[in-house]
C-alpha cells in the first residue's frame, strides 16, 4: 500500500503525518509529540488529502490517495493558523528540529514581539514554584501536550486545560500552583512543550 | 443484559456528581471539585479541568440574582437585562420569550402541529412487540427500508450506524442524545415533557435489537422538567423490562451535540471533541462500539415499527423520509413546535406559523449558530437534509428562527458569532481563537479582514461546530452585505 505525496510515492504506513515526516518532508505538528498518541489541536499539520483540507496526524496514510503538502490554498490556511497561533502571545520555538518546523518557526519570529491588537490574551501567570521547572503562560499556545504526558504517558495527572474557549489554561490540580500540585517534578511535561512555556530551570534546584 | 451504571468504570460518576453539589449549593468550590475527585477516584486536575468546562456551572457564589435569557430569540423579542440580572445563555423556552427564571415543563398549548411523532403518547407496546415478533434480522432490515435518518442533526442513516457497531461484534453503549444545546431548538424538551412513552418504546426497540450493555440518556443539565417526565414515565407500571437506562443530566454547552464530546463527558473527561478515526460505533463509550442517537430519532422508530416501513416512507422525501420537529420561534406569531413532513416549503411553515409579527418576515435562521440566515428570496426551499443555500444553511435539528421588520439582522448576525466564540469548547486553535476574532471584524465592519479567516476557521477546525461557525456569518454577508460595510 503507498500514498502519492507531492508527487512521489510511499509507503501508506501510520498517519499522513507519519509519511510526510518520513518522506522529508517539513511540515509543523505542533502538538503531535513522538511519544503520544495524535492530539488534533494545533491543526498545523494540515495538508490536502484528496482535494480535502485534513490535519495529518490524525488521518491514516492508507486512507487517501494523494497528499499535497504545498497548493496555495493549504498553505495560505496553514498559515492563517499558525498566524492565530503567534497571536496568542510569545511562543519561541525550541528545539531546531522540533514539531514547529520551517514555517511556525519563521511565523513565529515575524510575529515576535509585534503587538497586533487582537491579543486577547490575559494569560500572564509565571509559576516557579517547582524547583525543576519555570510555566511562562505568554508562551502557551495551549496545544496539550504537557497535560498529554502528564495524564497519558505518566499517569499522574498533575495539570489539566481548566476552562473553555478563550479561557482555557493550562492548571495545576484545582487552581493551584505546582509545588501545591501532586507534580513529581518528572519532566515530561517540560520536554513535551513545543514553545518553551515548560523550561527547565538552569543551574538546577534553586 | 444491561450493567448497572455502578459497575462502570468509577470516573463515569464525576459528571453525575458534580451535577448534584451544583444543584445543591448553586456553585461548585475547589474544595467539593476535589472531594468529588476523589469520589470518582481521578486526580483532581482532571476533574478541575472537566467541571471548569462546562456552561452551566458558576465557580462562586450567584446568590440572589434573577436570571434572564440571552438567546436570539429572546433578543428578538426585546429582553433586556436589568440590574442585578445574572446573564444566562438561551434559556431554550424561544416559545415564550423572553424567557425568565427556572426551567419549566413543556406546554402542551406550544405543540402546534402534531403527526405521528407527537401524537398523544403511546399506551402499549405495540412497536416493541411488532419488533420482537418479526425477528432481529427482519427488524433490522425493516430499519434500513425505512430510510430513517438521525434527527439529531447530521442526518446520518440509522440502520448503517447501527450496522457500524453491530458488525464489531462486541458488547454495545446506546447514548440517547437529550443533551439538547442550541438556541432555538427545544423539540426534545417537549417530547420528553410531553410525550415520553414514545421516546422509551424507542428505546426499548433499541435495547431489543442492539443488545446493548449499557443504555444512557444524556438530559440537558437545566432541562429539570424533562428529566423528570423521563424518570416518572420510567418509574410507571408496565415498562418493558429491557429498559434500564442510566439518566445522566449534563452539564451544559453546545458542544455536547458532538457525538465523541458528549462521550468524554460520560466518561468524566473534559467535554471536548475526540479525533476520529475511530468512530464511535467502533470504540465510543469506554472503548465498546457506540451507538448514539437524538431522543428524536428514537421516537421515530416507535413510529415507524406501530405504523411499519411503508407508512413511514408515506411522509417525507425518499431520501429523507418522515416527518421532523421544527422548533419555530422569534417574530412569529404562534412560536412552538410543529411536526411536519421533511421536504416541506420553509414559506408554508412559516405561513402555518401565523406569519411575522410586525409586516413581514425579513429572514430566517435555519440551523441555528451551525446555519445560516436566509433571506426571502430563499423561502421556497425546501426543508430537507443537506444544505439550503450554497453559504451553508441547513435544517440542522429543526430550529427555525424568524426575524420580521422590527428585528435588527445585524444584531442578531452579531449574537450568532457571539455565541460560536463563547460556545468554542478552546480545544483546536483555529476555532478557539478565530471565533472571537471573526465577532470582532464583523463588529468593526472589516470585510477583508473577516473573509481570509472564514476560510481558516472553516476548514482548519477540529469538529463540525468550530467548521460550521463561520455559515451564519457567510450567509449574512452573501444576503446582507451592506450591513457590514
């Protein structure tokens, strides 16, 4: 079985995702961590399926036929997204070959430091309470991927995404703060985190 | 057999529970949140994060004040809040606007027009016995040759949903959907107010045909009413024995009419959509293939096992055969809810409505905030399954709200956005920051602004409510465009 991407063939095996990463191909996946199963919120991941706008990570590969990662209409959505997505505050980037791939990276640096005056965020909250970790809220772009690896790959279930819609925040316990939290301090919140909101505290415990 | 709802998995009781400390105290602390946690056994950041998600709770305390309806019908009809006025979203009583104070039964005077549907309600079990005479597999196929769709919205076949978790071979979940959430709509308010032996002979074919393990009846947290018509006609003598489902109220949001929400939010999760694939008639509730459907939908399969498949197709469109629940309200002069044939003219609805209240009707919304406004240029359409105009009006779940010459278009075009970027569950970013954006370029006439972020809402969000919020605004500038300059 083999899908058609921008041209070439390949194995259908996984998610769209899956083939598009393996194909070479760059695409941002915000909140799909290598280590968790498909979330489907940053919606970056989109791609054209079979003339349909889909988010790749969760679409199987073997469910379409062609997958084009580059037609102007995708692109111009991705974008649109990913525009949305700097707005929210000041997300940075991590790792040079992280989830935000090419594109979130040079969107995000375009938007660095801009206030457009659509920001409508009032999530301003800085907790560093743990002594591993520091939570900056201005970075969050609420993709769940530390509240996935809190409650999902540890078992814990230390934070969770309280609220709805715009006041959605990432929470530890009922509105507490993490050292009040039942955190183990484990980290895998803190390497989760696609945009630095979770970063370890340098020089160790403080 | 069914399995009592105790012997699900514990966290299934956080919803339930958080239900009963809010109608006790009025508002939910973080210290009954996290008692109710450990109750239901989860990690109170779990449990955090469900209850703080849900429309119908307030995190302190609302003591003393009055509550006024907000919806658009209401809005129509001049409801303002007055000092000390505590603003609720629709109250779902569109049929008396504007609505004020607690939840009431349905009035039998608001049932306008009646087929087989809301027909005085059923003494018998005729349907049910008729089902069981004819065999599984005949009844199944008599499902399939009576053409019924879902009336929850989306119109999907029964009898293929049901094929979908039939075909997994194992234990089934029934959800009845009576989560009822959209402004405009309160037909499944009164059928379980009204008549709910329908409805329950419904689901005791259901529960004789898919065998399933577990049977729930999500009821809309507020609608106290129903739910309790739904447990006294539970409670009366003579029910069919295969019927023992687990009455759950909810917590409120329009996002509980998607399926996989509503499924997280019976699990004790945070209601928000899941991804599909898988679907729920493959692993919905707790992982067992799910059915769910519309308590709508379910009173029609009373209907079409008493009067068999072919009396069924009698009414409706081949396609879409039967009769629907239209909930008519706004600048009508006889609001309620009228069961008529699907395919019928929207103008002979709003006709047999008594027409506008002052002069003409100007325009409709049809399926709600997912929908569109139509203008009367459209109003021969007919009122079928798919959409109504190339903008994305559809019939929906039946909601059908007419503005005349004294409502204000862009006023009630600015309460639809409002509701899609205060109803976004917050879950995928396009919808959760795109709404609010969309309501604030419409606010500030912004056209070329607005346009590019339909297109990005629409197509990039995660479930069919995020990519359908942007149709009332679409429709609204294709009819209305100078409103917006």
């Amino acid at each position: 079985m083999s899908v058609r991407i921008d041209g070439r063939e390949f194995p259908a095996d996984g998610s769209i995702l899956d083939a598009v990463l393996a194909a070479g191909i760059d695409l941002p996946h915000l909140c799909k961590d290598d280590n968790l199963p498909a979330i489907g919120a940053c919606r970056t991941c989109l791609v054209e399926a079979d003339g349909r706008v889909v988010a790749a990570c969760s679409a199987p590969a073997s469910s379409v036929r062609e997958v084009l990662t580059t037609t102007e209409r995708v692109e111009r959505i991705r974008r649109g997204v990913l525009e949305l997505t700097a707005a929210m505050g000041d997300p940075r980037p991590d790792l040079p070959h992280g989830p935000c791939g090419v594109q979130a990276r040079q969107t995000f640096a375009a938007h660095a430091g801009v206030s457009n005056g659509l920001s409508r965020r009032e999530r301003t909250a800085v907790d560093s309470t743990n002594p591993f970790f520091s939570f900056v809220e201005t970075a969050c772009i609420l993709c769940g991927r530390c509240v996935a690896a809190c409650q999902q790959l540890q078992h814990i279930g230390a934070i969770g995404l309280a609220g709805a819609g715009l006041a959605t925040r990432v929470t530890p316990g009922a509105s507490i703060t993490f050292r009040e939290s039942i955190c183990t301090s484990c980290g895998s919140c803190v390497a989760a985190c696609p945009t630095s909101a979770l970063s370890p505290k340098t020089g160790g415990a403080e | 057999m069914q399995l009592s709802p105790e012997s699900l998995p514990r966290r299934a009781r956080l919803l339930p529970l958080l239900h009963a400390e809010h109608g006790r105290r009025g508002w939910l602390s973080p210290e009954s949140v996290t008692a109710i946690a450990r109750e239901a056994r989860i990690p109170v950041a779990e449990a955090w994060e469900a209850a703080t998600s849900y429309r119908d709770f307030h995190f302190e305390s609302p003591a003393g004040k009055a509550q006024v309806c907000t919806g658009l019908s209401c809005q129509l009809a001049g409801a303002a809040t007055e000092a000390g006025e505590a603003v609720m979203g629709c109250r779902f009583r569109c049929y008396e606007a504007p609505a004020r104070g607690h939840d009431q039964p349905f009035p039998e005077q608001f049932i306008r027009e009646a087929g087989p549907l809301l027909a005085p309600d059923v003494t018998d079990w005729r349907g049910l016995e008729r089902a069981r005479s004819v065999g599984r597999e005949a009844a199944l196929a008599e499902i399939e040759s009576s053409g019924l769709r879902g009336r929850g919205g989306a119109y999907f076949p029964v009898g293929r949903k049901w094929a979908g978790a039939l075909a997994q071979n194992r234990p089934i979940a029934l959800v009845v959907n009576a989560e009822e959430g959209e402004p405009g709509v309160f037909k499944d308010r009164a059928l379980l107010c009204r008549r709910p032996r329908r409805v329950l002979e419904g689901i005791a074919i259901a529960a004789e045909l898919l065998q399933p393990a577990v049977v729930a009846i999500v009821v809309n947290g507020e609608a106290e009413a129903a739910r309790m018509s739904l447990e006294a006609a539970l409670a009366s003598p003579g029910l069919p024995q295969n019927v023992d489902p687990w009455v759950v109220p909810g917590g409120g949001g329009y996002i509980l009419g998607e399926e996989t929400t509503l499924l997280n939010a019976l699990e004790g999760r945070k209601p928000v959509p899941r991804l599909r694939p898988p679907y729920p008639v493959e692993s919905g509730l707790f992982g067992m293939p799910t059915v769910i459907n519309n308590v709508e939908t379910l009173a029609n399969l009373s209907v079409a096992f008493r009067d068999g498949a072919a009396a069924f197709r009698s009414s409706g469109t081949v396609d879409a055969p039967g009769t629907k629940l239209f909930s008519v309200s706004g600048q009508v002069r006889e609001p309620g809810v009228y069961e008529l044939p699907l395919g019928i003219r929207l103008a002979e609805v709003i006709e047999r409505a008594g027409g506008a209240v002052s002069g003409s009707v100007t325009a409709v919304l049809t399926g709600g905030p997912s929908g569109g406004f139509l203008a009367p240029s459209e109003f021969g359409v007919a009122l079928a399954p798919g959409v109504l105009h190339p903008t994305g009006a559809m019939v929906g779940a039946g909601g059908l709200v007419v503005l005349d010459e004294s409502s204000d278009v862009r006023a009630a075009v600015l309460a639809m956005a409002r509701f899609n970027a205060e109803e976004s569950c917050g879950k995928c970013t396009p919808c959760r920051e795109g709404s609010p954006r969309m309501l604030d370029f419409l606010r500030e006439n912004d056209a070329g602004s607005l346009e590019p972020l339909l297109e990005v809402v629409g197509a990039a969000s995660l479930c069919g409510l995020g990519q359908m919020a942007p149709n009332p605004l679409r429709s609204a500038l294709h009819f209305w465009p100078e409103l917006f300059r």
